[in-house]
C-alpha cells in the first residue's frame, strides 16, 4: 500500500502479564475510514491509543506523515494530539459544566483562536451535524444521540487529518447509531481526514472503506482492499 | 452445498471407501439434513475421478465398496481453492460455511483466514447496502436495512466461531 498517513510497525504492549499488542501492524492512508474489527480483547483499542500516541508501544514504532511519534517531545505530541488529530469516544467526552457549543469551541480556544471565531466555527459544525439545536444545552441535557454528535462536531472543529473513534456508537441504539455514523463519515470525507474506527459492530464498519480484523494483539495479515 | 468438495476435503484425511465416506459426512455435516444417498456419494466420486481429482485404489473383490478412494494433488488444490473462496452471501449459508470450517480444521488449514476472507465478502455487500440506503429515499432504507440484519446476524455467528475454533479443534478427530 502506498501513501500511508500513518503506520505502525511491529508494536509490542503489554499490561503486567497480559500481552496487548503482540507485533501489530497497520497502514492509514489519508483520507479513508478504516475499521479496525475483532473481539473483545484483542487489543483494537490498544492499537488505536498506540497510533493516537496516547499509550507508547515497548517496541516498534508509530510514524505520522513520515515523523517517529516516539523522537517527538512531549510538547510537540501534544500538538499533534491537538491540531492535527480528533478523538471521538463511547461516552464521557464533553465539559459537563459546559454548553455544548462552547465544548466544540473548546478545542479552537486552545489553539488560540479568538473567543468569537471559534464559536462562529463551532455553530457551523453543530449545524452540519444537525444538533445546532441543542448549542446553548449542557451535555447532561441533551440524548446519547445528540452528544455523540456534539463529540463528533468538536473532533472536526479543528480540521484534523485524522480522526480517531473508539467505540463511537457503542452506547447507542441502532437509529441513533446510524445517524452518527452517517454525518459523521460524510463530514470527515468532505474535510478528507481519514479515520480510524474500532468497533465490533458491522453495520458501523459497514459505513468504513476497508477493515482491519485485530486478533490476539496482530493485525491480521489480510488487509482488505476496499 | 457441494457435496464434492467436501468428500474431497474428507479425503485430505486419507483414502476411504464410499461407505466410509457417506457415513463420515453424515456423522460431521448431516445435522439438521437427511442423509447422503449412496447413489450419490458413488455419483460424486465417479465425476471426481473423471476430472482426475481422485483416484482408485482396488481392492480384490467386487462391488463399489471394494475401491478405495484417494485424493490427488489436484484434488487438494480444488479443496484449498475452495476453502478460500469467499460464499456469495444467502441464507442459510451456515451450512456451507462450517462445513468449510470443520474441513479447514480438519485439514491444517487455517479457519481464521477462511473467516477473515467471508467477513470481508460480508462487509463488502454491505458496504454496498449501506451506500445505497444512505442516498436513496426511506423505502430504500428499510429494504437494505432488512438485507443489513440478516448479514449482521451471520457475520455475528461468524465472529462466535472464530471465538470458538480452538474449542471446535479440540474436538475434531483426525
């Protein structure tokens, strides 16, 4: 496969006796929704904190746009984590104290944009998630549905190349899911960041351009062409 | 399902007289189905033999059951072709599937690839499904969300067994 956003390369985790990742590798191109699938445990979730530079592997390496993550500085994979990555998660991921306008703004504020700028850019997102309805509501307020789409609109607010989603529908019922699934992967191809979803449902990976299946901490050898 | 290929996967095992054949595939694959005719197995075997995907070893004596059968090396080939081609999505594929599965275990062959191989076949109709219900109208919705179900209910079996396979190894006798 070539141009590849971002790889791993033979990563190794594990956590005390249990071995999580097992010499797993991956290839991202950009642009592409990527469903990393397989059973509970299988360390899918893993390899995505791994290739998000949450969790460093004990061996291997994770490249992003050609740089090692692990001869970055703390400081300057930070940045990366802020600027050119988004993370949607099951649940848990938005300011409770905040509205949900001002959680999607979030991310802006902390890369300097002014106050006003960033909740013009943060409406927009709501709107084109279809929950600028609920701007001015505190996440305890609004649905599982809605937040997850909140959560999704502060992940591109920032224009990410890549968008990493962990579970992203796990907490909500099929409708829903579909909903965000929908507007979700249709905003991340318009702003073309690729996307790095784990699941272990397929109607979600249904929604991806190609599978990775995640078995006992490898990434199996077929990765399926879309 | 071909019953061909599976008495050739049967045979990877070793030869075996049609008798033993016909009951071996009762015994692994005839849950749930009546069982294999013995006009059939013979009228299988012959057309193996025909295509050189078997071949006899005589015994003295007369009769059908005094030939004993064996598999050629082309006869392997069509049973691993087989084995790692992806079945065209339809129901009641079950059947299909974990004949092919108990064989691959049977044989040394790998079932995850097997699996991993349906999953994609699975994920790529879809993939197809999902496209069409997101552009069209409701009625579109519902007709693929059906079709949807049904596939996410066999690839949801499909993941249980490849959770079981050391469990199914266990149990599968060479």
């Amino acid at each position: 496969m070539t141009d590849a956003l971002l790889t791993a390369h033979d990563l190794r985790l594990r956590f005390g006796e249990t071995t999580a990742l097992d010499g797993a590798s991956l290839r991202v191109r950009a642009g592409e929704v990527l469903a990393l699938m397989g059973p509970s445990g299988s360390g899918k979730s893993t390899l995505l904190h791994c290739l998000a530079g949450i969790l460093t592997p004990e061996s291997g390496q994770v490249t992003f746009d050609g740089d090692d993550l692990a001869a970055l500085t703390d400081a300057a994979r930070s940045a990366l984590r802020r600027t050119k990555f988004g993370f949607v998660f099951q649940f848990g991921q938005l300011v409770p104290e905040l509205t949900c306008l001002e959680n999607v703004a979030l991310p802006l504020r902390l890369c300097g944009v002014s106050r006003r700028e960033a909740r013009v850019a943060a409406a927009g997102w709501l709107e084109r998630l279809e929950v600028d309805d609920v701007a001015g509501k505190r996440p305890g307020q609004v649905s599982g549905g809605q937040g997850q789409r909140v959560a999704v609109a502060r992940a591109l607010v920032t224009r990410p190349t890549v968008i990493f989603a962990d579970e992203p529908t796990g907490a909500l019922d099929s409708l829903n899911g579909e909903r965000v699934m929908k507007l979700f992967t249709a905003a991340a191809r318009q702003t073309g960041a690729a996307v790095v979803l784990v699941t272990h449902e397929a109607r979600v990976a249904a929604y991806s351009d190609r599978e990775a299946v995640v078995r006992d901490g490898r990434v199996r050898e077929q990765e399926f062409a879309a | 399902m071909s019953v061909g290929f599976a008495l050739l996967g049967l045979l990877e095992n070793g030869p075996a007289h049609g008798y033993d054949l016909k009951r071996n595939y009762d015994e692994r694959f005839g849950a749930g189905r009546a069982p294999l005719h013995y006009g059939q197995v013979y009228s299988t075997l012959a057309r193996l033999l025909k295509h050189g995907l078997v071949e006899v070893e005589s015994e003295p004596g007369d009769g059908p059951d005094r030939k004993r059968y064996a598999i050629t090396d082309a006869g392997i080939t069509d049973v691993a072709d087989w084995l790692a081609r992806p079945e065209k999505p339809e129901p009641y594929l079950q059947s299909t599937l974990f004949t092919k599965i108990i064989l691959a275990l049977m044989t040394g062959r790998d079932a995850n690839d097997l699996l991993d191989t349906q999953r994609h076949e699975h994920l790529r109709l879809m993939r197809e499904l999902t496209r069409r219900k997101t552009d069209g109208d409701l009625a579109d919705a519902l007709i693929c969300d059906h079709a949807l179900f049904h596939l996410e209910a066999d690839l949801r079996w499909l993941e249980l067994t490849a959770a079981r396979l050391d469990q199914l190894a266990e149990g599968i006798t060479r």
